[in-house]
C-alpha cells in the first residue's frame, strides 16, 4: 500500500446518480399537489435547492429547515398552497426508492477496494440515505458510512471530519483523499480536514468561482485511478 491508505467518497453524484433520482422524485411530488413538472419547474426546484444545501453548508439554517424551507420557498414562487410537511414527507419517501449507480463507480469501487480502504461521507437524512444504500448495493464496498444526519454535522464542517478519523481506526487525515463532486463541502471539508482531495466535475466547461482549490480535477469516474496515483507522486514529494 502507498502514502494513501484511505479514500472518503460523496455519495450523490459521484457514485450515486443524485440528479436523476431528484428529477424523478420531485416530479412525483409536483403531479401529486397539482403542480406540473415542466422543466422549468423542475430546473427551479433544483435551484432553489442547491441554494439551501450551501446555506446548510455555511451554517445559516439547520437541516430542518432547509428541508422544509426548499419546498415552501419554491410553491411560493408558483403561488401555490401546499402542506409543506407533507410534501417533506412525500418527497423523502419517494426519494428513499430511488437509486441509480453512476456509470464507472461499480468498476471503480471494485478497483479500489484493492488497494484501499473505502468510506462513504455524505450529507444527508439518515434513513433516505441509508434506503439508497441498501438498495443500490454499493455498501459492501465501505468500511464504515457517515452521513451527517447521524453524526450530526454536515460537511464541510471540520466536526464532521474529525468524528469519521475518530472512527476509523488509526487513520491520519494526511493519509486519505477526499473524492466528491462540492467545492463547497468535499473539497473545502477535505483540505480543511489535511486531507488530499479530488474533484469530480462533470461540467468543466461551467465558469465557477473556486471556494477551494483541489489537488486534483477530473471529469469522470474512469480518470480516478490516475488522479489518485498522482497524489501518491505528490505525497511521496512532500514527505
């Protein structure tokens, strides 16, 4: 085994196709309180949605509220009255029976089981997240599961990190890569961490304004492999 012993990997949209279950699932909830998913609508649900997770991110709201706040905020944009509990509840459940396995991430978890050990980080509600799990099968590639509805802070918070090392038996944070498709929570959360990290950006081509730099970009799941043995390189030079 080489520098790196460990890698921590996102859940949603870097092994698990987050964006289609999302679609499929706030559509059903659209059609079931008399809101039509046309892709405007959807496109502005996702939007709006984003925007709460990254004010999860910075500690402006809770994840209670943000779970219930995206929904209120979105009907009241279309000027629809809606129990927004209950479209809460709709959603999660729906959500919960939706999991799609990214392309490559079977092949590469496989590789990588090899040669490290594996640990899911994710932000999420603890049963949805769970449900998806179990249902894609992609649990027995991981040592252990952190998701922040379980631990109880969400990355990229330094407590979430620190709680997961605690976890894992001996591990330094200089010994592991952090993989995920956030700047703003996997890739700020793993260099604040120590850890090395790779980003998974699927839409290289989108101007952005970068939160936090990676070691590493790479806009598929196939160019890991080599992401990670340039890490390898650049540890064996720092060391």
């Amino acid at each position: 085994m080489g520098i790196i012993k460990a890698l921590f990997l996102d859940m949603d949209d870097t092994i698990l196709d987050f964006e289609r279950s999302e679609r499929e699932s706030v559509s059903f909830v659209m059609r079931s309180f008399g809101v039509e998913p046309t892709e405007r609508n959807v496109r502005l649900y996702h939007e709006i949605n984003a925007r709460q997770w990254r004010l999860l991110e910075k500690g402006v709201y809770t994840r209670d509220e943000i779970l219930t706040r995206r929904f209120r905020l979105f009907f009241d944009k279309l000027n629809v009255k809606a129990d927004i509990f209950s479209v809460q509840s709709l959603y999660e459940s729906t959500l919960a029976v939706s999991a799609y396995v990214m392309d490559g991430a079977q092949d590469f978890l496989e590789r990588a089981a090899g040669k490290y050990r594996l640990f899911l980080a994710s932000n999420g509600t603890e049963y949805v997240q769970r449900r998806r799990i179990d249902l894609s099968g992609i649990g027995r590639f991981f040592e252990n599961i952190f998701i922040s509805g379980e631990i109880g802070f969400n990355k990229p918070a330094p407590e979430f990190f620190s709680i997961a090392l605690q976890k894992c038996g001996g591990l330094e944070a200089e010994e592991c890569v952090m993989i995920g498709d956030s700047l703003t929570s996997d890739i700020l959360g793993g260099r604040n961490a120590g850890m090395k990290t790779v980003y998974f950006n699927r839409n290289p081509g989108s101007a952005r304004n970068l939160p936090a730099v990676p070691d590493v970009s790479v806009n598929n799941l196939l160019q890991i492999d080599g992401a990670l043995e340039y890490i390898e390189i650049l540890c064996a030079q720092e060391a």
